[in-house]
C-alpha cells in the first residue's frame, strides 16, 4: 500500500468516503471524494446529472472525471462513486496508475440502512429496497476484482476499519 494511491470502492452506503478521509487522515494525506469533484467541475451532483441527462451520460462524466484525477498527484485517497469500479475502462485507468483498490464489503442490510438514512443524499439509482438489491447483487462480482477486501458489520466504525487496513498492509 506504500506509495501507491489508495482507492476505496464498494456499493453505495459502505462508507466509502468517510473511511477514505479518516484513512488519508492517519496517512497525513490529501483525499478526494470522486462525486464531490465531479460536482465541482460540472456544476451539478450526479445525482442531477444522473436524473437530467441519464446513466450512461454520468459514466462518460465520472470516467473522464476519473482520469483527471488520477493525474493529479496529490490525490493519494480516492473514495470512488458506487458504480465507478464497476466499468471495465475505469478499471484499466485504476491498473494503469497501479491503485491499490480495497473493497468495503458491506452487507446490502447496512447499505440499504444508509442509503435510507441519509436524506440529503439523492441515489437515482437506488430509488427502492428491490432495484438497490439487485444492483448490490448484480456488482459484487466485479467488486472482488478490487485488490483487497474488508468484510464489515455493523459495529465497525471508520477507525476499526482503517485500524485494519493499516495493520494488514
Ligand atoms: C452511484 C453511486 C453514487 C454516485 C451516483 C452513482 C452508483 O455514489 O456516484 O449516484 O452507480 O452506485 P455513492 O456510492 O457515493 O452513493
């Protein structure tokens, strides 16, 4: 995990980016949340993007988003969108940079709790307990692709998890 850039991947609601920022946090460096920069570079979340122009539109968005932020290279913790591991040309752009991906695996329980919970977050594409179901299910696939794997419960707060993340590594 030494010098190489850290990205965090899982399904909406894992705590992608909360375990991101305390990560960066104990690693004394810069974060970055991909929906957030996307947000400030197109003037909108994808949430709008997403509801306005469509899916498949928010993807061209967050892969060249995806790209320019791997060019920068103070961005040592990235925390990915949901969907961003998910798309084959994302991954090459991630291996070609040589991330380290960790997966927060998190049951959909947890998740769809979250996802609930967190009024001020739109999720598109989570709109009912079914269809968020069937996207966790449909992804986990390409989620084991990542390099690492935290299984999480619920008891597990940001700082256990990246207490073993750093202790693994
Ligand atoms: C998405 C997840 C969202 C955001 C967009 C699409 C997805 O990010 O990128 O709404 O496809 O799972 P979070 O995982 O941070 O909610």
């Amino acid at each position: 995990m030494k010098d190489r850039r850290i990205v965090i991947v899982g399904f909406m609601g894992c705590g992608k980016t909360t375990v991101a920022k305390e990560l960066a946090r104990q690693l004394g460096c810069d974060f970055t949340d991909l929906d957030s920069f996307i947000t400030e570079r197109e003037g909108r979340s994808p949430a709008d993007i997403i509801e306005l122009d469509g899916e498949a539109r928010f993807r061209e968005i967050e892969t060249v988003a995806l790209r320019d932020a791997l060019q920068e290279d103070n961005k040592r913790v990235v925390a990915l969108g949901g969907g961003t591991w998910t798309v084959p040309v994302n991954r090459s752009l991630m291996n070609a940079h040589e991330c380290f991906t960790i997966w927060l695996d998190a049951p959909f329980e947890l998740c769809w709790q979250r996802i609930m919970a967190s009024s001020n977050t739109v999720r598109p594409l989570a709109p009912d307990r079914e269809t968020a179901r069937n996207r966790y299910e449909s992804r986990a696939e390409s989620y084991e692709l990542a390099e690492r794997r935290i299984k999480l419960t619920e008891s597990d707060t940001p700082e256990t998890i990246v207490k073993e993340l750093l202790r693994q590594s």
